[in-house]
C-alpha cells in the first residue's frame, strides 16, 4: 500500500513525464484569463480567487494570463498545492504543501545544492516565482539577469567588473550572467529583434515585441521578416538581406552570448576569466546561433540560424563584433595585403644585397 503523499508523488512525477512528452492533453478555455490544465486540476476553480487581487491580496496573487503559460500550469494546481482541503478556502488556516520543488527536479535541486547561492538563497522560490517561470530559451536572455539583479545590486556588479574587464557595459550588455557565472560547456549566439531609439543604448535594447512585428508585417507570421522563403531555417543570406532592407531602418539584431544549457552550479568559472574563450579564431560560441522571435503569449521561440564563422561577422550583425572571433573576409584580404606590402622593401632590398655581395667585396 501506497501512503498518501507517496501516490500524490508518483502523479506528480508521471504527470511532468506526460506533459513532456505530450501525452496530456490540454484543454483550452475560452477566457485567455485561464490557464490550462486537465479536468482533475481544475485551474480555473483557483484563479476564480486567486486571480482578483481584492479577494486574496497581494501576497497571493497569480496573474492568470501569465501562468497559463508556464509548464506548471499544464501539470494543475493540486498538483503542487496538495494539500487544499476539498472545502478550501472556507476551512480557513494556513494551508500548507508537501510537494517540493525536488520531487520533480531533483537533479536541479542536487546541483543547486553545492552553489554558493544555496546557503544564502535555500529555496528555489528565491529566484524563481512557480506561477510565472518559463523554459530559459522562452524568455528574453537579458531578462534572466533581472533574477540575478533583484539581489545583486546593478552599480555594484558594473563597478566590480569594471576593475579587470575591459568595455564593462559593452561586455554585460551582450553577455547573460549565467554565460560566465554557472559551469555551462557550451554556448549559443542568441539574436533578437531590437528597435533603434536614440533616447535607449544598445546595451539596454528594446526588444521588438509581437504586436511590432505583426504590425510591420502585416502578418502573425512576423518570421517572414528575417526568413524570406519561409523554410523555418534562417541563412547567413537572410540575415543580411535583412539589415540591407532600407525598410527595417527601424529594427537591428541584436546579439546575445548565452548558454545553451541551462546550469544551477552558480560559481564563476575559470575559463570565463579567460578572454581567448570567445575572442579567439573561431570559437563554437560563434558559430551555433539561434533567431529569438517573440510569441503573441509573451514568450519567445528560436529558429535555427546557418552555422559559420562570419555569423556575428560586421556584414552580419552589425551591432555586436566578437572581436578576434567576428571576422570579415574583405578586410583579412586587406591586412594580408598590407603585411605583404610591408615586406615587399626590406625583404627585395635584402635579396638584392645578397645577389650583389661578390661586387661590393670586388669594390
């Protein structure tokens, strides 16, 4: 026989498996301000309250419209908040939870566990609020750093970067605090479509959202702005065709360095200090790009961008410059050209004197 918390475990556990997989059917209702969920979750039944501000108040407040989204709320509220009784809220008392965050990302949990973050931080709540976390490739890279800077204060971390790392806010401006702060192996150039606006930096871009885009396109299909033959695949072509158009005056790419697995080991790694781990020949940082579009709901999706070196090359990307990783073939030619022209004097000048020694000796 099965105890009660163990059978809500195993649900739990094969509900998450069932979601990911896409066994569990969603059922859609009408109304946007409710979430999905299965008949046994009944999600709505919860956001009748906990979606009005003036019957639970702040502290337990969910904004139906945003959790409708997260994987949490495919899975259902009981899923989680086990313990409601059937005649909740009328039994009054605090109601408690037995499920953890480790019954289902118990592997994320271990590794959090061995951070630094989690004496200080023990609780994944601390950084992450359940009713509005997203997959990392469907929010804004940028954004992630919002978690980070609700406890690390903005000046501070400029100022202490600023001691050793050369063009500070270029560098945190282009760069995930992840990319450099968790023990991720690979990385992935995240591009975006960001508007110009004179009055905002380039380090703190705004991000073109969906309505921009679908008004610029006169289409919900905003990924025909960048993929031309709609084949779902973004070329190095493509791309530059996009920054050629005179009609995107408007919009740039932004670039954006992140991992491309997200990791929970938050320490600063050795090889981030090691400025030849992007700004060499070639990096694979630079070669395994992503298009980020964003999504009607809020969120983000990624398309495939060809791989090479040039993809975040001048001609490319215009506003983001790997330098030694970002190359640009016309102005190889020239450097090589210069150095070869450089050596055209000494090195003719020095084989003539050899070809001629046997005169001067005569002399």
């Amino acid at each position: 026989m099965y105890s009660k918390n163990q059978l809500i475990r195993q649900t739990l556990t094969i509900s998450a498996v069932a979601v990911a997989f896409g066994f569990m059917p969603q059922l859609v209702k009408a109304d946007p301000g409710f979430s999905f969920g299965d008949s046994v979750a009944k999600n709505e039944d919860c956001l009748k309250c906990h979606n009005n501000k003036k019957i639970v108040g702040d502290n337990r407040l969910i904004n139906g419209k945003v959790f409708q989204h997260t994987t949490h709320a495919q899975i259902g509220c009981k899923t989680c908040h086990n313990s409601v009784p059937d005649n909740h809220p009328g039994s009054g008392g605090k109601v408690t939870m037995t499920t953890t965050c480790a019954d289902c990302h118990k592997d994320i949990s271990t590794e959090y566990s061995i951070s630094k973050h989690s004496i200080s931080v023990p609780n994944c709540s601390g950084c992450h609020n359940p009713h509005t976390a997203h997959k990392a490739g469907e929010v804004y890279a940028l954004e992630l750093n919002s978690t980070c800077t609700n406890c690390h204060n903005q000046m501070k971390i400029s100022a202490t970067h600023a001691q050793w790392l050369p063009q500070t806010d270029l560098h945190l401006g282009s760069i995930s605090c992840v990319t450099c702060h968790t023990k991720a192996e690979n990385f992935v150039m995240s591009v975006y479509i960001a508007r110009r606006n004179s009055n905002i930096s380039n380090n703190t871009p705004l991000i073109a959202d969906f309505e921009y885009l679908k008004n610029k396109t006169n289409s919900d299909d905003i990924h025909k702005l960048v993929d031309k033959n709609l084949d779902n695949y973004i070329s190095i072509e493509e791309l530059k065709a996009f920054n050629r158009n005179p009609s995107n005056k408007d919009l740039y790419l932004k670039a954006i360095l992140t991992p491309s697995k997200t990791t929970h080991a938050f320490q600063t790694s050795d090889k981030s200090l090691n400025c030849t781990l992007c700004h060499a020949s070639g990096p694979s940082a630079a070669q395994v790009s992503k298009l980020v579009l964003p999504k009607p709901d809020g969120t983000f999706r990624q398309m495939d961008i060809e791989k090479g070196d040039d993809i975040a090359s001048l001609n490319v990307i215009p506003d983001f410059y790997m330098m030694g990783s970002s190359r640009n073939s016309i102005l190889n030619i020239l450097g090589v050209a210069i150095l070869a022209g450089g050596l055209v004097m000494p090195v003719g000048h020095g084989f003539f004197r050899f070809l001629t020694r046997k005169n001067r000796k005569k002399e």
